[in-house]
C-alpha cells in the first residue's frame, strides 16, 4: 500500500479515536438541533445536515429536529400575490399568512422526514400542535399586534419521549395552539429553546448563517469558542452583542439556566458543522455553558 494511502487511513482512524469520549459522554442524551438558515435552502448543505443528525441517532443519541421555513414562507406569500409586512423586524401573520406558513412548513416538514427514512432512520414529523405539544400565548412587537405569531408558555414533551423511547427520531414544525385552539406561528429558535428546557437536553444547536459569538463582530479573529453564561451576561450589558445574535443569545442562556448543559451556536453553511462540533476537540463553532460545567474543549 502507498504510503500517502496509508496516512489517509491513519487520519480517519484518529477522528475516529477522537470522537470516541464524545459518543461515550452523549450515549442516550437528548440533542436538540434548531435547523434553520442557508442549510435548509441550499440542498447539498441540506443532505449534509441530515446525514450528521442521522449519524447522531445511529451512534446513540438521541436527536430532535425543530425546522424553520421563513423563506419558504416568504416565498409562497409571494406567489400568493401578497405582500409580507414586517412589524419591528418580525413578519405580521395574518389569518391567510398564517395558512400559507402552516402549508408550507408542514410540506418542509415533511420533506425533512422522508430524507431521514431514506437513510435508514424512522423518522415521525409533527408539529406544536400534536398531542398539545406547544402552547402558547400571542406575542407582541413592542406592545403592537402582530398577528397569528405565537410565544411558548408551555411544553408537553410526552408525545416526544413516546417517540424517542420507540427508537423514533422526532422532527417537529414550530406551530402552537392558544387556549382557544387557534393556530400560531412560533419563530423557530424560541420553539427549539422552549423544548430543549422541557425536555432538559444535554444538548441545544442553533444551525445558523454566522460562525458563532465574535466579541467584535467586524474582527473574525474574536470568535469565542466556549463562552460560560456569566460571560455572556457581561459581553450584552457591555454593548457587544446586537442585532439578530442579542435574541439568540439569550435563548441559550435561558435555555442553561433552566437545566440544558450546553449550547451551541454553529454555521449551518459549513458542511458537517454539528460533526465537527460535537465530535472534535477543538470544535467549529461558539458553545455555551454554565458557570459550573467543565470546560470541554483543550488546546
């Protein structure tokens, strides 16, 4: 055998070896990974999420998949001729709006559950609004109406431990119930956090379209690879944390404070970035922790 063949075999060998403490450490936890961003849209990085979730459950894990499908929601307003409108950064959801989302997501949904059974895997796509499993309260924008948007006040995770006890992978659309059983539309990261909490994961990974928390956003030298909570306090009341990241960050440190033991925030457009994330010593992306965890990662 050539000796650069050789090297190549000795390298898979070593990630291999290198994955070993991850898959012995996450045997049977709960993994819930929020897929969202340029991953859903792009159909190679798409695959590639796929494959790194149904390797997690084929390995021991037990993941769970909370999609978005804002711009394919978007996009079907569009051909439905109507104009989306956006109140404070977030889409108004009117009564047609919302049964275009639900169409849609449910079609994404179930799209997402037919590429994990072509790899082997069972998959069982639901959404909030089975066996009452997102309820939830009308969300405001800043004291305005926005519509059928909905904020999550309550998780029944039955219907999931049903699911993962019976070697299930759940994958779930972010639609609730209010107590008047009218249908709402959830933004995807708060759905992901809400069920990660209720079913205390030990892990919660947002696939986004960034390479994770920078201290100086502008400076891609700043990326923080593992970031204990008190510390993210302190980088949003000094002012480093704005726009689209301020929210997400502090989902993940609602989601440690109520009992999730990590977080990760992950460029979704990196092929086999939960991989590389989660069985890899250094890891790609910004993970969150408590003030009490140990520190995972070693130079």
């Amino acid at each position: 055998m050539e000796e650069n063949s050789m090297q190549e075999i000795l390298k898979k060998a070593e990630v291999l070896i290198e994955a070993l403490p991850y898959i012995q450490r996450f045997n049977r936890k709960i993994i819930v990974v929020k897929y969202g961003g340029s991953a859903m849209v792009d159909e190679e990085l798409k695959q590639s999420v796929i494959q790194d979730v149904t390797l997690l459950k084929l390995v021991g894990f037990k993941p769970i998949i909370v999609h978005g499908g804002g711009k394919e929601i978007s996009k079907w307003v569009a051909k439905a001729g109507m104009e989306p409108e956006f109140i404070n950064g977030l889409r108004k959801t009117d009564a047609p709006t919302m049964e275009i989302a639900e169409m849609v997501l449910g079609k994404v949904n179930k799209s997402l559950v037919q590429m994990v059974e072509k790899l082997g895997v069972n998959a069982v796509g639901i959404s909030g609004k089975d066996g009452g499993l997102l309820k939830v309260n009308k969300k405001l924008s800043n004291g305005q109406d926005i519509g059928y948007v909905g904020e999550v006040k309550e998780v029944n995770p039955k219907i999931l431990y049903d699911l993962l006890e019976k070697d299930f992978l759940p994958i779930i659309c972010p639609v609730g119930l209010d107590d008047n059983y009218d249908t709402y539309n959830i933004n995807a990261d708060d759905a992901a956090c809400a069920i990660a909490r209720a079913v205390q994961a030990e892990k919660l990974a947002f696939l986004t379209d960034i390479e994770g928390v920078y201290k100086d956003p502008d400076d891609k030298s700043t990326l923080i690879s593992e970031l204990k909570i008190s510390d993210a306090h302190k980088l949003i009341e000094d002012g480093y944390i704005g726009g689209g990241m301020l929210p997400k960050l502090n989902n993940c440190i609602d989601a440690i404070e109520n009992g999730v033991s990590r977080v990760h925030i992950l460029d979704g457009r990196i092929a086999h970035c939960l991989l590389l994330e989660i069985f890899t010593n250094r890891g790609i992306g910004t993970a969150i922790l408590g003030d009490e965890e140990e520190k995972f990662y070693h130079e």
